[in-house]
C-alpha cells in the first residue's frame, strides 16, 4: 500500500460501529437530575494523590511522583475553584463536572459516547483494546467529518490541527505534515462556521472567505521542524501539498485551488 493511501485510508476513515463517592452538594444553576459536584476531591496541599506522600513543593504542572513514579495532574475543583492535585483516573470526573458548571453537560456526554462508540468499533475490529492515541485520532476526525458536514469548516480546521499535532506527538513526521498542509491549506481559503445559518445567504456569509485566510505562526513553524526532521526540499512540500489537498478542493466548496494556495503557503514556509 502506497502512503499516500495509507494517509488517506487514516484521514477518511470512520466507525460505525464515574460517578464520584466524594461528599457532594448541588448546583443551583443545574438542571434537575444533573451530577453533584464534589467538594473533596483532590489534593489542595503538596501531597501525591496516588501514595499520599509529601512532596517538596506543589507541582504547577503534570509532573511525576519522586515516591511512587506516577503521573500527578494538576487541576482546578469545579467545586470551589481550589488548585488540587489528582490521578489520571479522576480527570474525566473534573472535566464532566465543569461541563456541569459551564452549562455543556450534554455536549460532554455526547463526545464521550462518541469515543466510546469509536473505542469499542477499534476493539471489535481489531481483536485488542486500542491505543488511547489512535482512539483519539479517530475521534477527531469523527468531529471533523461532522463539522465539514454541518458547514463548520473553522471548527473542522481546529480538528485537524489536533489531528497533525497527534501524529507529531507520535512521532509519524510524514503524516503529520501532510495533515498540517491540509490546515493551511483550509486557513488560506479562510474557513467559517454556518451550521444554523442555513437561511443566509450563501453570498453574504460563505463557508470559506480566502480574504480573510491566513497562517498561523505557531502551524509554520512545527511545519518547518518537520521537514527539517524529514529533508524535504521545496519541490517535496508541493508535490506533498497538493497530493493531499486536491482532493479536499475537489470534494469541498474552497475557492482556492492548492496551486493557488501553495504560492501563499511558500512564502512562509520556504521563502
């Protein structure tokens, strides 16, 4: 199988297929029948949440215990906005109850059936529990397949991004760069978000306006690093460039052709 294939097997790809013990009080402001919040959980003090032992100093970020090796994670309680420390077992519990306070309790609940929906699609196929990393590429492009659908193409965009930098992060260099051309190319032709906007008028208020398109500094240079890693030479990042993004011209409503957009692209990456 070529890799270009492979690329695009991965990009295209869809399945188909805790409550906390804590003492807890309610939010006012929730919906009735909606989850408590719980008021001890986590460490407020320089403690290790796992072995319980005292740490030198409390960690302002994840960091690993000195005594028992595992990863501490630094949080903020929903409950009363302390900084605690917790296990990774407890972050979905402090991100389920902030979807709470933030009104978004439906909206965590609909992703998390989304990744378990892709997770267990993963374990049946594949006869094994998935990575947490391959989950989570799957689930993003789950989001941006529904995104691009509704109309969404800034949302879709920010999908991708996660998508290049969870390949990065897996080291898959080639892979994630393409992925990266596909988000420049989408901040060239200037993404918008229509989904319920669908009485205005598609002149007024398109899904891409390339005027204002642009490049994230921050995108350019983790490209540039890549193909520094890959040694690319410029005629590598075009042929890359288009080979991935003609298909996304034709099968979607942006006005610039990657030729178009290679020239703007360029001058950022190359010149």
């Amino acid at each position: 199988m070529g890799f270009f294939q492979r690329f695009k097997n991965l990009f295209i790809e869809t399945d188909n297929s805790s409550s906390s013990k804590d003492s807890s009080i309610s939010v006012g402001s929730v919906k009735k029948g909606a989850k408590k919040l719980s008021q001890n959980i986590g460490e407020t003090e320089a403690i290790c949440p796992y072995c319980h032992k005292k740490l030198e100093k409390k960690p302002s970020r994840k960091t690993k215990c000195p005594h028992c090796e595992n990863y501490i994670y630094k949080r903020t309680r929903p409950f009363d906005d302390a900084d605690i420390l917790i296990r990774k077992d407890q972050i979905d519990q402090i991100d389920e109850e902030w979807s709470i306070v933030n009104g978004s309790h439906d909206i965590y609940l609909k992703e998390k059936h989304r990744e378990k929906r892709i997770r267990d699609g993963m374990r049946e196929r594949f006869g094994k529990e998935p990575a947490d990393d391959d989950v989570e590429f799957r689930v993003l492009n789950d989001q941006a397949v529904e995104a691009e659908f509704a109309g969404d193409w800034g949302f879709a965009r920010n999908y991708r991004l996660n998508m290049a930098k969870n390949l990065e992060k897996r080291k898959s260099h080639e892979l994630s760069l393409r992925m990266y051309f596909h988000v420049c190319f989408l901040d060239i032709n200037g993404p918008n978000n229509r989904s319920g906007m669908q009485s205005v008028d598609l002149d007024k208020y398109p899904y891409f306006t390339p005027k204002s398109g642009f490049l994230a500094p921050g995108v350019i240079k983790r490209m540039k690093k890549l193909i520094s890693k890959l040694e690319f030479d410029e005629e590598d990042c075009k042929q890359g460039f288009v080979e991935v993004n003609k298909p996304i011209f034709e099968g979607s409503p942006t006005p610039l052709s990657p030729e178009t957009a290679w020239l703007k692209l360029k001058k950022e990456l190359i010149e």
